[in-house]
C-alpha cells in the first residue's frame, strides 16, 4: 500500500514538473527582418463621404448624350484605400450604407457596422448588424454576409432572421444565399414561424 501511494506521488511530481516546464516557455523572439509583420498603411483615407453609381440607359455613340440612371448611392463616414498592396482592397471600418435602386427606381438599404471591398475578386464582406431592407418591406438580419458583385449573390453562413411582411412570415436559420434582384431564395438550415397558403 505504501509502495502504491509513493508510486502515485513521484508520477504526480513528474508531472507537475512537466507542466511548469512548458508552462514557462513563451515567445520572447524578436522579429525582424523579412518575418517580421509589416505595417500596412492606406493610400488613401476618404472620410464622410457619398458615391453614387450611375448607368445610361442605353449605349453611347460617339456624339451621342443621354441620360443615366442611378443604380446605387454608397456612404459611409470612413473609408481607407489599400489598392497600394499586392491583394487590392478597401475598408469602411466606421460602417457602410448601400442604396440600390432597381429599374423602377425602387430602393433597397444594406447598412453594416463594418465592411472590406476587394477590389480583384469584386467580393464585399459586410460585418456586424448587416440588414438588408427592400422596396417591398422585406428584411434580413445577420451578422456577417457577402456580396459577390461580378455574379450578382449574396450568400452566408451565419446565423440570419427574415421577415416577410407579405406573408406574415419570420424565418430564423443558418446559412443562406440568394440574387441581387431578391427573386431567388435559399435557407441552409432554417427554424421558425412561417404560415403556409393552401390554394383552393
């Protein structure tokens, strides 16, 4: 018995002793040189700005004047340009607010806390309390979503909640993705209230 707990005692020390060993090791090396992290700096710092996106609304001649149309109004207190590095992207550390307007003239609002434009791939990471409001009274909540402009969708993983007025519908679930012009939907995983028409 005695044998027994002097065994358990010297594996219990042997232990302890190898814990405290790679406890105290830490990262005291200096980096320099190469491996050392560069700082990043913008070239350049827009603040409290309005862009507006315009299209016409057919092709241009030469000689030719029309009028436009406009098709998005971004703004945002911050924005920080860094198309100076090897991989082009702009920041909105202080939030962004999207207008998009459709062929109508009717306006949908994206507002996010945060944003990142990346300039190579035309993909948008929206960040923090990202809700997306529509003409027709439509709502999506989430927390992180992406826009990829080139092929007009809009996807996340993410939690989300969407309210549907028109059907008096709330829909909670994760991940999702769906088109610029709001005609496709699709929920990954979905929970929630939703009310179901049955035709006559």
């Amino acid at each position: 018995m005695k044998k027994t707990s002097e065994h358990i005692l010297n594996r219990f020390a042997t232990v302890f002793a190898v814990a405290i060993l790679f406890m105290s090791c830490g990262d005291d090396y200096e980096r320099v040189g190469e491996e050392a992290v560069k700082p990043l700096f913008p070239q350049g710092i827009a603040q409290n700005f309005t862009l507006t996106y315009t299209e016409t609304v057919k092709s241009l001649g030469a000689q030719d004047s029309a009028t436009s149309r406009v098709i998005a109004v971004l703004k945002s207190p911050l924005s920080e340009d860094f198309d100076n590095q090897r991989f082009k992207f702009k920041t909105f550390p202080e939030g962004l607010q999207v207008d998009f307007y459709d062929d109508e003239g009717k306006k949908s609002v994206v507002v996010s806390d945060y944003a990142i434009y990346y300039s190579q791939t035309n993909l948008i990471d929206l960040q923090g309390n990202v809700v997306i409001e529509t003409h027709d009274g439509k709502k999506l909540e989430t927390d992180q979503l992406y826009v990829d402009r080139k092929n007009n969708w809009i996807f996340t993983e993410a939690t989300f909640k969407y309210t549907n007025p028109e059907d008096a519908t709330v829909m909670d679930g994760e991940g999702m993705d769906f088109n610029t012009d709001f005609t496709f939907f699709k929920a990954h995983k979905t929970y929630g209230l939703m009310t179901i028409k049955e035709e006559e």
